[in-house]
C-alpha cells in the first residue's frame, strides 16, 4: 500500500478558515445576546417601568404614607407590645381599604408590582419594630432606672 499524504489545497485550508470564524462569530454573538438578557435587568439599565396607572399608584402612595406614619406612632412606645398596639391602630385607619387597592393594583402587572413592594415595605417595617423594640428595651429601661423612674 502506497500511504500518501493529502495536502490541503488553498481553498480548503480557507474553507476551513472561514468556518472557525462563522462558529466564532455565531457563538460571541449568542454569548453577548445571553449576558445582555442577563444583565439589562439585573442591574436595571433597560428604560425605567412606565409604572402602575395613577388609579393604583396614589392609593399605594397613601398607604406608604400610612405606613410611615404608623412606624413614627410605634417609635413612641416603650415596650415592644405597646409599640405595636400603636402601629397596629395606625395602620386600621389607614390602611382599613388595602384590600381594595390590592383588587385595583392586581388589574395591571406594574400594579401589582407596585402593591407588592408595598407589601415587602410593609413586612420590613414590621421586623424592624419588632427588633428595635427588643433592641431597645433594655436601653430604655437603663434610662428609666437611672431617672429613678423604675
């Protein structure tokens, strides 16, 4: 048998150039594609969201107020349990129609976006009662000791 080496002629040698650089092109393409689904919204640079329509947004807005004011009611209480019976009237008042506006925000998807950073807002200020309250207690109760208050 007579073993002879195939020499690539010039045409197969940038056949072979030119199809490495298509699969090159093809997959940076695909890669750069994929980090930008990636990274546009996780760092928000796409246009900010329109937002919920106005019928949603200042109902949340009040509730937000509502839910401020009631969190500045709380800081007054000097037990956890005192501090919260505060926040908890505060919030019947204002927050006495949420479930309306939860129905209203739930028509559109920003909307319900909306009333549900409410709602995360709403449980984070919650938490931070109730750790500030036991936080707190024991500076509290120094300070009533040392006003001869205890």
């Amino acid at each position: 048998m007579d073993e002879t080496t195939h020499v690539p002629s010039r045409a197969e040698r940038l056949g072979s150039r030119y199809g490495a650089l298509t699969v090159g092109v093809v997959a940076v393409a695909f890669i750069v594609a994929s980090v930008a689904q990636i990274v546009v919204p996780l760092f928000e640079l796409g246009a900010p969201p329109k937002g919920p329509p106005e019928s949603c947004a200042a109902p949340v807005r009040a509730l937000a107020t509502g839910l401020d004011q009631a969190t500045a009611t709380a800081a007054a209480g000097r037990t956890e349990s005192a501090a919260r019976a505060a926040f908890d009237a505060s919030l019947a008042i204002t927050w006495a129609a949420s479930a309306d506006v939860e129905r209203t925000c739930a028509a559109t998807a920003d909307g319900a976006l909306a009333f549900a950073s409410l709602m995360r807002l709403r449980r984070g200020q919650e938490s931070l009662l109730r750790r500030r309250g036991s936080e707190l207690a024991p500076l509290r109760d120094g300070l009533a000791r040392r006003l001869g208050e205890r």
